[in-house]
C-alpha cells in the first residue's frame, strides 16, 4: 500500500508510489467510470497506485469510485468542492503524486490489460527517454472501435530538443500521447494553463525535454464523444468558467512563454523563437502545416551546420 504524507499546497495528500501511480480526472462520468476503474485493476502490471479527482460531478460518479476505494487500497479518491476546470484537475493530480513514472488516465477511457506492463518495459529499458505512448483505438459510448489512431505529431527519433519541440506544435494533431507513461524527472512541472489546447503545450514542453518512444499495439481506448451531446462545450470543460471560450492568441502566448522558461538561458535556441512563433501562428490560426514542415526542414540544416562547427572546434555537442 502505497505511504501518503501531507502536501500543504493541496487540497489531498501527496501520494506516493515507489514506481508508478495514475491519476484519473473525473466529472460526471459514472456511465462509464467502472469500465475505466476495472481496466486498471486488470493490468497484467499490478505494483502501482491510482489517484482519482472527482471535479465535483453531479451524477454517481462518487458512488462508485467510493465503492471501487474501499475495495481496492491501491485506489485513493477525492472530492472537489467544486467545479476547478479539467486543466486545474489535471494539474492537481500531477502535483499529488510523487512516483517515478505518472500517466493520466481519461475517465470514460480503457486500459489494454498490458498497457502498464508495456509501458514500463520499455522506459525501463532507455533512461534517457522522457515518456512512452502506443497507438490507441477510438471507442463510441457502446465500446465499439471506430477507428484506429497514432501520431505523426510526435517525432520519436533521438533528434534536437527543439525539433521535437516544433514538431509537436505543429503537427500533434490527436493526442495520444498525452495518455502514454511519463518519466516524472522529465514531465514537464509548469502548469497546464487554462487554455484552447493546454494539453499541446504542455506534451510539447516535455518532448522539448527529451525524446519519447512508441510502443507496438493499440493498447489505449479513447472515448469519442459527439460534441453534440456534450452539455459544455471544450473551453468551458478546461476551465471551468461558463462563459469562456477559446481564444488562439492566449495559446500562442501561453505557448511562448512557457518556451522562455524551459529554454536555458544561454542556449542558441531562444535564437530560434521567431521560428516557434512562426510555426505556432501556422498551427493555430492558419490551421496548416506546410510552415512547420518547412521551419522543420530549415532547422535541420541550421543544426547541421551547428554541428559541423562544433566538430571543427572539438567541442562537444549540447541539444
């Protein structure tokens, strides 16, 4: 059983696990919630904790995940008083755990009874990768598979950090990835903004941190709603707030902010800004991708050439 100490900045204890723990964001979700609980207690992998935030919801949700808790020690739930948005929930799941590896885990979502198992093989095996994810399948309220995904969003190949980086803004278009197995240590610890795409920015800052690697199979299924049938709509979801809706220029500004703080100081990447700047505008308001392409393929010419000078030097390379 997992040991728990206080956190004074939150609201639940800090939960820690010696390899792995799960947080699992929760509102409203008691049609489907059992299905994603059992999921996890069916892994083949059984060393690991989970964490459930309930965000206030108004259904049964609590019932059950009360139930599943009392049943099961490796389950901890909480409550919020109230509605704090989906990207404060997660924030706080991220920011009550304390485990080498941490994954979210959507709330109406399945687990492949290998995920975890797979997962931490293959982090296991490279220390120098930031995170795994494997392809997942599109499932409708019935369970039924609608389609297959994967990523060309994320360039998994032991390229330049800001290649990478560019890369997932641009190109990440379904979001996989963001329920793949994180390596705490290189988990990007800025919070996710209150934001139109809050996820993007905050995959893209950890893939600026280090490489992550795909694993074979379809071991993730992700509900997909029709937005139709949705009582909020995406902003009002990530935020909390009625009357919010999304607004490009605060991603884009959010985006190179958080770029200031993840870049060092003294890198020749801050150098390569406007390029981000460039690529962000593409992605979010253009609603293209023949820039990111391009900016891409102009900065691996930039780094060749860095990396020719750097050998004439004798110095060492730094990416």
């Amino acid at each position: 059983m997992p040991e728990t100490t206080q956190q004074a900045s939150c609201s639940t204890q800090l939960l820690s696990h010696s390899t792995i723990t799960l947080g699992v964001p929760a509102y409203n979700e008691a049609k489907f919630i059992r299905q994603t609980l059992e999921s996890i207690q069916a892994q083949t992998h059984t060393d690991f904790a989970v964490l459930i935030s309930d965000n206030a919801s108004t259904d049964g949700t609590q019932a059950i995940c009360e139930l599943i808790a009392s049943q099961d020690p490796r389950f901890t739930y909480v409550r919020q008083p109230k509605n704090i948005g989906a990207s404060n929930n997660f924030n706080l799941l991220q920011e009550s755990t304390a485990s080498p590896y941490f994954a979210w885990v959507g709330g109406h979502d399945i687990l492949h009874p290998d995920y975890l198992r797979n997962h931490l093989a293959a982090l296991n095996a490279d220390p120098d990768i930031g995170g795994s994810f494997t392809y997942w399948e599109f499932i409708n309220q019935s369970n039924e598979v609608l389609r297959k995904g994967c990523n060309t969003g994320i360039h998994t190949p032991r390229t330049g950090a800001l290649l990478r980086y560019l890369w997932s803004a641009g190109l990440t278009v379904d979001l996989g990835p963001m329920h793949g197995v994180f390596r705490r240590k290189f988990l990007c610890q800025l919070p996710m903004h209150n934001c139109f795409a809050c996820d993007h920015i905050m995959l893209s800052n950890s893939l600026y941190l280090a490489p992550f690697r795909s694993i074979p199979g379809h071991l993730y299924r992700l509900r997909d709603f029709d937005e139709s049938t949705r009582t909020q709509t995406v902003m009002q979801r990530i935020s909390g707030q009625e009357k919010s809706v999304p607004d490009m220029r605060a991603t884009i500004a959010n985006y190179l902010a958080d770029f200031d703080k993840i870049v060092p100081s003294d890198s020749w990447h801050r150098h390569m800004k406007p390029l981000v700047s460039w690529v962000l505008y593409d992605r979010f308001v253009r609603r293209g991708f023949r820039v990111t392409t391009l900016a891409c393929s102009i900065l691996k010419r930039i780094q060749a050439l860095k990396d020719l000078f750097t050998s004439s030097r004798g110095e060492p390379r730094q990416d």
